[in-house]
C-alpha cells in the first residue's frame, strides 16, 4: 500500500472531480459505442462515435470516428449552416468548403476527429443535427443521427427600483428595501459585473480592509512559496509561475491567458494530489498567510451568506463583495451591469439607473443589491421569461 493521502489530497481529488463535472456547463458526453450502433443495425466496422449531447452557444464542438483500421470507409459528415469547421485531424475532406464533408483518405486508417466553431444564435435553446453516413467499399451503407442541445444564458433584468433605501435589522446588518432582479431565462452560467458609467454620483470601492488584506496576504504567501522553493527544488518551477500570479491578477486577462492560468491550476492540484509532503506544506503555507491577515476583512461574513445563496444558482456576481459608500444623502448611481458566460463570449450590456440613500454613513456590498434568480424565476410568482 503507498502511503496514506492528507484531508486536504482528498479535497483537492473532489474539487478535480467536481471541475469535470462543471464543464458540462460547456458540453456534456453523448457517445454511440460499438455495441450500440450494431443494436441499430449499423455497421459492425465502426467502434466508436463520439458527439457531445449539449454544447455551450459560442463554443468550440469536438466530434470524433473510430472504426477498425483494416476496413476502408469513405465517411460524410454534414452539419449545421451555423457551424464552422475549425480543425480536422488525420484526414482532408474532398472538397475543403463542401457540407456535407466527405473523407475516404485518412493519414492513418481508423480514425476521423472534426473540430466545429458554434455560433451564438437568437434562440437561447435550439436542438441540432449532425449526420453521419458510413459507406463500405463493398457498398454496406449505415446512417446515425446525433442531435445536439445548443443552449446559452440568456440574462434579463426585469426590475430595477427608482428609490432604494439602505436600512437596519434588528442584529445591526444593513439590507436594501428593494433590490435589483436579474433572471437568467436560459441555460448555462453567466457571470455578472457591476461597472460604473462615467456620470455617476457614486463610484464602486473595494471594502475598508480588504486591500490591507490583499497585499498583506500576497506578501507572506510569496514569502512562504520561497521558502518552499528552496525545500522542493524539484517544483521550482511551478512555484515560480504562482509567485508571478500576482501581477498577473491585477489586471484583466485575455482568453490565452486564461487559459493559462486554467492550466497552471490543474498542475499544482496534480502535484499537490501526488506529492504528500508538498501538500502539507503548500497548505500550511496558505493557510498561515491566510489567518495572518483575517484581522483586515470586516465583510466576511456578508461574502460567506452571498456563496451559500449562489450554491444552486446560474447567476455568479463578479465583484460581490466591492462596496457603494452610503450617506443619509439620496445620491445616483448609473452603471452598466456587463454579461459573460463559461466561454468568455460577451452578452449585450445592461444599464442601471436608480437613486439610492442610506439612514447612516455605510458601506453596502454590491451583492446586497441584486436579487439573482435562475431558470425563469421559479422562485417568483410572476412568469419572467
């Protein structure tokens, strides 16, 4: 038996597992095995079809063919107009530009992999057909439909308050008298931001402490990966790529490099899972940066109710815990309320507009103003979507 794993290997196993299952939000698996396309009668030939059930609008689609390497197939493929071919591996169809696609030369028999491009459409749900058709150089020909569910968050703000005044409950905790709602009526996450217009009479803030935090918090850390450095030459590496996060975090990332940071992600939990002795270090180095500086957040609290009330929800606020400073003094705040989803594809901006005051000098988080609602507002009485 090798050794036993810490608590916190386990953890990180169940975040992994977790993260795979996250990307369904993107697509999600349909495949048609071997036994199955004999079950329909189809040609024995062919192992394997792979075709994702539902795909994220925007994205990129993956489809792929295995079949015995000594049977030769001329394959065809059509696909929606919507679609685009953006890769295809070990083969090059007749004719580059034509739908349907049709292969009967392969770099290496057994194996046809298409990449499509997704497009965003009107509709935040629709369901879509590929073709497939298999012929045998002895003339067998076999036939598989696969329908994909193409689906996108589709975000509607559906009230917003002329007047919100900021009040007191009995345990001293600020709430709004009225709140923003914003539904998502489709399908998949989209993340929210709250930005500021240029004529607004209130500027969005980071919350009294939470700087002290943040740099406090990154110093002792990248002291503490230093440290580590000099224990593990081995991850030196990888420990060299965190201590450049910070500078990396302060600004707005574009889509390759946020693909690295995904990547960066995935290959320390891979160390971490592996590497006992380092991840006990890790951890205790986090954790001691960490409660180090937890004297600097006074809105904790306020952030931990926004998660657990955001467990179940396709509505993430970017910026929840950035705060409004309120007076007793009806002031207005203009915004744009700006909409991604889980592929970085950019939704039409929203503008926000309301007068809002305070019975004394606050500070409001973000998240106090919004009320989030998912998949039509099944929590609302009234039909939204």
């Amino acid at each position: 038996m090798g050794p036993s794993k810490t608590l916190y290997q386990l953890k990180l196993e169940k975040r992994v597992q977790t993260r795979l299952l996250i990307r369904k939000d993107i697509y999600s698996d349909h495949r048609c095995n071997k036994h199955t396309i004999q079950r329909l009668g189809f040609m024995k030939s062919v192992k394997s079809l792979f075709v994702p059930s539902t795909c994220l609008q925007g994205s990129k689609l993956p489809v792929h063919v295995i079949w015995s390497k000594e049977k030769d197939l001329k394959i065809s493929v059509r696909y929606p107009d919507s679609f685009e071919v953006s890769e295809i591996f070990n083969g090059k169809p007749s004719l580059s530009e034509s739908n349907p696609l049709v292969f009967n030369e392969f770099e290496e028999n057994g194996y046809i992999g298409i990449v499509f491009n997704t497009k965003k459409v009107l509709e935040n749900r629709l369901k879509i057909t590929i073709d497939f058709t298999f012929e045998e150089a002895g003339g067998n020909i076999g036939h598989i439909t696969r329908e994909v569910h193409c689906f996108r968050p589709d975000v509607k703000v559906v009230h917003v308050p002329s007047v919100i005044e900021i009040k007191k409950d009995k345990g001293g905790k600020y709430y709004a008298s009225d709140r923003i709602q914003v539904v998502n009526c489709g399908e998949g996450t989209a993340v929210l931001s709250l930005v500021e217009r240029e004529e607004t009479e209130l500027r969005i803030r980071e919350p009294h402490g939470i700087g002290e935090f943040i740099t406090n918090f990154w110093s002792d850390f990248i002291e503490g990966l230093s440290h580590l450095k000099n224990r593990y030459p081995d991850h030196a590496e990888l420990l060299d790529k965190l201590i450049g996060l910070k500078d990396k975090l302060s600004k707005v990332l574009d889509e390759a490099e946020v693909k690295g940071l995904k990547d960066l992600v995935e290959e320390l939990e891979n160390i971490l899972i592996t590497d006992s002795s380092f991840s006990e270090e890790y951890e205790s180095t986090v954790q001691v940066a960490y409660i180090k500086n937890l004297k600097f957040i006074t809105e904790l609290e306020s952030f931990l109710i926004y998660l657990k009330s955001t467990d179940s929800e396709r509505l993430l606020l970017k910026n929840p815990i950035n705060v409004l400073n309120l007076e007793p003094i009806k002031k207005k705040f203009r915004a744009n309320l700006n909409i991604i989803d889980l592929n970085y594809s950019s939704y039409p901006k929203v503008p926000i507009s309301f007068e809002i005051c305070a019975m004394e000098a606050c500070e409001l988080p973000l998240h106090k103003l919004l009320n989030l609602q998912s998949n039509g507002g099944q929590n609302d009485d009234r039909s939204i979507c």
